[in-house]
C-alpha cells in the first residue's frame, strides 16, 4: 500500500542482450496484464526504441506525439521517450550551459546542441516519469523495456550514483563555482556553470527522491531478464544477473526466447534443437531456483496485438504476468567485518553435502547432482574462497587472500 491506502503500483524491467527478443516480450506481457484489467504502462528506455514496430503502428504517429503516452489497446498505454523533448522539459539551464561550454572550446553551435546530450539524460528521464506515476497510482503496472544489458545496469545504478553526488560532491561544487566565478571571467575564456544550472540540478534531484526505494523494494520491482539458449548469450545474462544482485534489484524470471519445439522436423533444425536443449539445462545451473519461462521461436515475425497476445498466452500459459514471481534472493554479494562474502540461499543443504570450486571469474556450488555457477564481482574474482559455512538457510563463503592473476 502507499501513503493514500492505495495498493501500490507494480514495475517490471525488461532487460538482456540486444537482440534477444526484449521488446516483443515486454510488449506481450503488457498486453496479457491489460486482458487481465491492470491499467497498464509499457516504457521504452531504448535510445533506439522499437517498442511501437512491436505494436505494428505507424512510426509517424509516435513521432508525432513527442513521446507521451499513447493507447495500443484497452487499458494499455505505450511511451517511447523523446529525448530532445525531455531536454526541453527537464534539461534547461543543464543543457544550455553544456552547450555554451562546447562551444566556448570551437565546437560548431548544432554540433555543440548534440554532444550536449549526456550519457544518462534519456535514463534519469525514465526515472522521472516512473517516479511521478507511482506517486500518482497513474498505473497498476509499469514495464520498462530496457535498453541493452551496460545501459540496463547505468540506469539501476543512476539513483545511487546522484544520491552520492548529491551528498558528497553537490554542494561543494555549487560553492566553489560561485567563489572562484568572478575571478574566473577574468583570467580563463572558459565559462562556469551559472548557478542556474546547479539549481537545475538540484530541481531534478528533488523531483527523483524516493525513486530508489521504488527500484530496490522487491514487492514493487523485479527483473526479468530475456535471454536465448545461446552459450555466449547466456553468459552475458548471467553477468547481467550478477550486476542486478549487486544493485539489490531482484531478478524474479529468466525468460529464454526463439526456442525450437521438441517435434522439429528435419537434420538442420533437429540440430539446432538438440544444441538448446544443452542450453537449456545449462541455464538450470545459472539462474535456479529462479523460475525459468520458455517462448517457441514462432513461424512468424511476431507483431501486432494479435501475434502479440499469442506469444504473451504461450509465455505465461495462465500465470499472472504481474505477480512476483521470485521473492527470495538466490544470492547476494556483501562486505562484513572487512570480509567479502557470496551468501546463498540455498534451505535444507548440509555442510559436507557442499563442493565449492572457483575457475577464473565463476564460483561452482556443487550439492549431490545439483550445481549452480555464480558469475563474481571483479573484486571477488581476484580473492579465493577462505571458507564455506551454514547461517540459516543461507551458505556463506568468505573471500580473501588472491588468485593466480592479482592482488586481493
């Protein structure tokens, strides 16, 4: 519930490789929700944004609205952001004192206006409107279908990223530049920030508070990660899985798209289906107890809301796509006392029942014929595990010391 009494919205994040098939699946999940009678959001984060060609509508009709929400079907909303638009709404002073500085440095006045565009700029716009819809209740469910995994993981990071900023770096800054200004005009041709553009900023850091605790309550938000029966793929999704754990987002689905049906017909596609199905049990030791979703590789392009509403029925065959799906933690990575710890959650295990090995960047748990790999932190990759102990339902495994290719 919020503050209203209200029950609170739901945010579901998209995310994987590019490629994989993200933005169908995001699509299709919105639009069973709405079948379902959730009023439901389906944001595109994608720079790049395809989520309208998912919905097969005319790319002159989103241009058009300037990135404000547009209804596909009963109930369900799609916004693909407009950042020159966001810039215009949320960037002003931000963006006018980038732009003056590139220019200052010889750079053209319309180049000066795009490179002016920052890293981040599309996500923390993201961020605002997600923010300002739960506040609001605007929607039952959110679904932001994400940009590729790096940018994924900028924009999970970016409310602790301004929050430090804010904290430690903000205000000295804003001080130094209105003592060292005067003096500065003098001596440099290089123009300060204004204070205009601290209080931009500081605008935009007011209107994104609370956002972070939204992004990290796992009853609010959770992940699912689109990933296909593809090693190097799957090593990516697993990565990806690691990084969302460090920034405390739960990942409640894998989801593993294109894949070919037992009954395939012939050597070249049997093939194929023989090499996923190593795949698939592969991906069983990467991301269990998680639950695990297969979507068939469909004789058609899927677009449109009825190709749509197909692949959302065979992907979720009756589960409420908006509930969470995982709860508990499979893992987590923390510091105690000094010691860097992988706590797994892992109930009615015995200590000499548990095998631990560590090849290069992975951690393998082996438990009788059950085994899970654990992508580590870089940070983690360079020590050894000291020891393994049982807390609970939980086994911890201390790191220290270094391994073969660094120091801890």
């Amino acid at each position: 519930m919020n503050e209203s009494g209200k029950e609170q919205s739901r945010i579901i994040l998209y995310a994987g490789k590019g490629g994989v098939g993200k933005t169908s699946v995001a699509a299709a999940s919105g639009l069973i929700a709405a079948e379902r009678g959730l009023r439901t959001m389906v944001m595109s984060l994608d720079p790049a944004h395809s989520l309208a060609d998912a919905f097969d509508l005319d790319r002159t009709l989103m241009d058009k609205n300037k990135g404000r929400p547009i209804e596909v079907a009963e109930r369900l909303w799609i916004q693909e952001l407009d950042v020159q638009e966001e810039i215009t709404k949320n960037w002003g002073e931000v963006h006018r004192y980038l732009s003056i500085l590139l220019n200052a440095s010889g750079i053209d006045d319309v180049l000066a206006e795009e490179l002016a565009i920052l890293p981040g700029m599309e996500e923390i716009s993201g961020l605002l409107y997600i923010n300002s819809y739960v506040k609001r209740r605007a929607y039952d469910l959110i679904i932001l279908d994400c940009a590729p995994t790096a940018e994924s993981l900028r924009f999970v990071s970016l409310p602790k990223t301004l929050e430090w900023y804010m904290a430690k770096i903000f205000k000295l800054e804003r001080q130094m530049a209105k003592l060292i200004r005067p003096v500065a005009k003098r001596v440099i041709d290089v123009p300060l920030p204004p204070d205009e553009y601290f209080a931009g900023v500081e605008k935009l850091h007011q209107r994104l508070k609370g956002v972070d605790s939204y992004l990290t309550d796992p009853r609010i938000t959770t992940a699912r990660l689109v990933t296909q029966a593809e090693k190097m793929v799957l090593k990516e999704t697993q990565r990806a899985f690691m990084f969302f754990s460090l920034h405390e987002l739960n990942v409640d689905a894998i989801i593993i798209n294109r894949v070919f049906p037992p009954e395939v017909e012939g050597e070249y596609l049997k093939g194929w289906r023989k090499q996923q199905e190593e795949y698939l049990e592969l991906a069983k030791t990467f991301f269990q107890p998680v639950p695990i979703f297969e979507v068939p590789y469909f004789e058609r392009e899927v677009l449109g809301l009825e190709r749509l509403a197909e692949m959302g029925r065979r992907l979720f065959a009756g589960e409420d796509p908006a509930r969470v799906l995982h709860l508990q933690p499979s893992y987590r990575f923390l510091r105690r006392n000094g010691t860097d710890q992988v706590r797994l959650h892992l109930p009615f295990v015995q200590k000499e029942e548990v095998d631990l090995t560590k090849v290069g960047e992975e951690l393998i748990i082996r438990i009788g014929n059950f085994r899970k790999n654990v992508i580590l932190p870089r940070s983690f990759a360079l020590q050894t595990p000291q020891g393994a102990r049982l807390e609970g339902e939980e086994l911890v495994v201390d790191f220290g010391g270094c391994d073969a290719r660094g120091k801890a």
